[in-house]
C-alpha cells in the first residue's frame, strides 16, 4: 500500500499456550487432544452442583518456569477469579482465571528483527486460566455441537505491552514463545490443533505521533504464517479507512486464511465488564522460596543461552547454533554428542546434513532417532582418523548404521568395505590404467594444464568407490604423472 510508510504499526499480542498435563486443571479428567467427543469428561467438567474444584499443582509449575524463562517477577500469593461471561461451551457459564494476581508479571521476548536488531518486547503479564469446550458448526445443519473434551483444560495466556511494530515482529515472538514452551517441556506447541493460539491487537496512528488509535481484535489464527498475515490485511484495512475519512470500529474480528480477509464478529465496549470475584472453592495459592528454588533448579538451559554458548565456546556459526538450540531433543542430543568428541564443527555438520534429512524424510522428530550419540560419537571418529571418507560415511555408512543400530560404525564399515584404501600398491596399479586409458590429458597435463590433477582423481575416486584415501590418492597419481612423461 502506497501511504503504509506513513502509518505506524501498533500490535500487542496474547498467546494461549494449553499446557502438556496428564489431567485438566481442576479435575482428574484426561488432557488429551484427538479422543471421541464429550469423553474426556467428568461431574466436575460437566460442572454438576456440589461438585467442588481442586487445582492442578503441575500447572503452577508449568506456568512459573514460563515466566522464570521469560525473567518476570513471580507472584507469591495467587487468588483464582470468577471471569462472567456467556460461554456456550462451557457447563459453569464461567471461566476460572487469574485477574489481579497474575502468576507471572512482567519479563520479555527477546526477538531479532532485520529493522531494529535485538529487541526485547515486553511482557504485560502471564496467567492461569481453563479452556472452555469447543462448538462445532456442520454444514447444512441448524444445530450447535458442543465438545466438552477442551473444558478444564489448563492455560497459560502470555500478554504482551503493544511494543510490536511489524507482522514480521509479531510472528518473531509467536515463534520465540513456541521455541520455549517446547523447550520447557510445557506444551507441544501446535497451532494447527489449537494447543498454541494467539490473538493480535492491531492499531495504526501518524509516524510520529505517540496516541494509539483504536485497536481491533484479530482471532482465528492457526499457524505463524496466518498471524503474519492476518495482521498484514488488517493493517491495510484500517489504512484504507483513514484514508477513506472513515472511522477504525474498536471490534473483535475473524481472520479466514483461505480468502486472507477478515470479517467483524463484534464491536468491543470501551470496558467488558467480567464481575471478576474470588472463586470462593478455591483457597489462595501461596508460591513459597523452598517451591520457586526447587522450580529452578529443574529449569533446562534455554535456548538463548544454548545458542551463545554453541558460538562462543563451540566456535559454530550463528546459523548452526540457531539450529541446534531449535528443540530441547536436538540440544540435548548434541550436547551428549560434544562430550564424545571434541570435532564441534564435524558434530554440528551431521546434525544440520544427514541427520537433519533424515528427520524431514522420515517425518520424525529427534526422539524418536534411532542412533545414540556414542554410535554419532564413532562415526566422526572413523573419518577424524581417515578410515572413512564423509562422502561414504554419509551416503552409504550413515544409512547402514541407521537400519543397524547396535553395531559399532567400525564394524559395520569393515563388513560393508567401506574404509578407506590406503594400499599404495593396488592403487598404482588403478593409476597406471587411468593414465593409459587417457593419453591426451596426461599429454596436457605436461603440458601446464595442471588442474587436470582433480579429473585423474576423481577418476580414481570412481574406480575405488570412493574408498581412496585422499593423501595417498594425490600422492599416487602425481608419482605416477612424473613416470609418464
């Protein structure tokens, strides 16, 4: 859009993370995504009178590690609230959150962004809440189903300040939030299945004014690419209408990826009046030292630190640090990996080339990689001592060790002779044919064409299979060169 340079940006986000318990929040009902409808139930779900809440300690776990990974302060007395209002899916006709004792208050996303570097979006808060159930439309049917599997389930929501000033920013904090919970061990982030979903606030005002105009809720947005997007289309949107002389509606509205546009849902008072009130079944919940120690002391190193550490005491680029700082299954593993060898870079390239592919092609994710770190640990050892070139190792070896995963590299290389040739005799004896087979370019290598040193090795590369050992190979063929004159 023409005049967009002319806009700022305004976005604040709240991120729902589901968070990965064996039961719901507050009641024993199993927190499974995918079961038969309306079975993941019990009275306390269906909200039966008498029925009494009794809160999930693992989700006050959980949600501490988020805000002690995103360095908030953690509020030592929570009080659960009452949250009114009309929820079709939800037997209580109420949701059970926090409202003015947050779990977690303040902290930060750290984002890198190609405008303005390194930046740190603030966060608002981080609290509890329940999951209402879901509603589903048929088509061609008049009729509301209701799924009450998701009622109960736990929550963290994570609120931003509205520091963001792109969609690019906003899907750079998406992904950072979801590379920690993952990394946490807290929630599996999916957005596709609903367990990570994020709303976005989007305003614009003049550059350089400091008063921001009225905001509109963005929801329905199922992937990282969609929050890019959605907020993309709104922003146009609302530029078009100033520049129409007509008024942005504070509103909430659904973003429909198909089409890539938007559609108003409903218009937003000026404040929604919850009648938030203290649950009266649930007692306040007081986060003690001994309790937030033993929390973290169980916190994994995270990924920010993993990255600085890979680049600084690893010497490995920026790119391979990012990507083995990705998930806690990969960091883990290589950091194993690095204890058995001191070769970083030759670990690092496995893990980002051979392993890396076999992962996308088999669909999989690290813990389910069939080779232990020892096993990786010999691979590298066979080439660093040259029994094993790369190319064999990784087109041949790697695959062999994969489907037998018990046998030592060195073995399996000697069975599947694979190792590298170093036998001077058996390889003159190559040499000589390659040489009498290709009388033109031994003639033109005399003759100051020395670069065809690289053809008569890859020659000999191909008639060994690529087991020759690369020194020895060289050594031979310039020996040999020198005889044939």
């Amino acid at each position: 859009m023409q005049n967009r340079d002319q806009y700022e940006i305004v976005v604040g986000l709240e991120i729902h993370a589901q968070l990965a318990t064996e039961s719901k929040i507050y009641a024993a009902d199993a927190n499974l995504y995918g079961n038969e409808p309306n079975t993941n139930v019990s009275v306390i779900t269906l909200a039966h009178p008498g029925t009494m809440p009794k809160l999930n300690k693992k989700v006050m776990e959980y949600a501490i590690k988020m805000g002690l990974a995103c360095q908030s302060n953690i509020t030592r007395l929570n009080i659960f609230c009452r949250k009114n209002y009309f929820y079709p899916d939800s037997p209580k006709g109420f949701q059970l959150t926090q409202d003015k004792t947050p779990i977690c208050v303040g902290g930060k996303i750290d984002i890198n962004t190609p405008t303005r570097g390194e930046i740190g979006i603030r966060l608002n808060r981080i609290h509890i809440e329940e999951d209402a159930g879901k509603s589903i439309h048929q088509a061609n049917e008049k009729d509301t189903l209701i799924d009450l599997n998701r009622a109960g389930v736990p929550l963290i929501e994570i609120v931003t300040e509205p520091d963001i000033r792109s969609s690019e920013e906003a899907a750079a904090v998406v992904t950072e939030v979801r590379k920690i919970v993952r990394f946490l061990g807290i929630c599996d982030g999916n957005m596709e299945e609903g367990s990570l979903r994020c709303d976005a606030n989007v305003s614009i005002m003049p550059r350089g004014s400091d008063r921001f105009g009225n905001k509109v809720e963005l929801k329905n947005m199922n992937s990282i690419r969609n929050v890019k997007n959605a907020i993309d289309h709104e922003v146009d949107r609302q530029i078009q209408l100033v520049e129409s002389g007509e008024k942005i509606i504070s509103e909430t509205r659904t973003y429909n990826p198909n089409t890539g546009e938007s559609q108003g849902m409903r218009t937003k008072e000026e404040l929604n009046d919850y009648r938030y009130f203290p649950e009266p079944d649930l007692s306040p919940v007081e986060v003690k030292e001994e309790w937030l120690e033993q929390i973290r002391k169980d916190m994994p190193v995270l990924p920010a630190e993993l990255k600085v550490k890979y680049m600084e005491e690893y010497q490995l680029p920026e790119y391979d640090a990012s990507f083995l700082s990705e998930t806690r299954a990969i960091s883990d593993f290589f950091n194993e990996l690095c204890q058995l060898t001191t070769n970083y870079k030759a670990a690092s390239n496995w893990m980002m080339g051979p392993v890396k592919s076999w992962l996308n092609e088999q669909g999989a994710d690290m813990a389910t990689f069939p080779l232990t770190a020892t096993r990786m640990a010999e691979l590298i050892s066979l080439i660093n001592d040259g029994k094993v070139n790369f190319t064999i190792a990784s087109q041949q070896l790697f695959k062999a060790m994969i489907a037998e995963p018990e046998t030592s590299a060195e073995k399996l290389a000697k069975k599947l002779k694979l190792t590298v040739q170093k036998d001077s005799g058996f390889l003159e004896e190559v040499v000589d044919e390659i040489l009498k087979s290709n009388p033109d370019k031994v003639k033109a290598y005399h003759n100051g064409k020395k670069n065809l040193i690289g053809m008569f090795m890859g020659e000999l590369m191909k008639e060994t299979k690529g087991k020759a050992d690369p020194k020895t190979a060289k050594e031979t063929i310039l020996k040999k060169l020198e005889q044939h004159k």
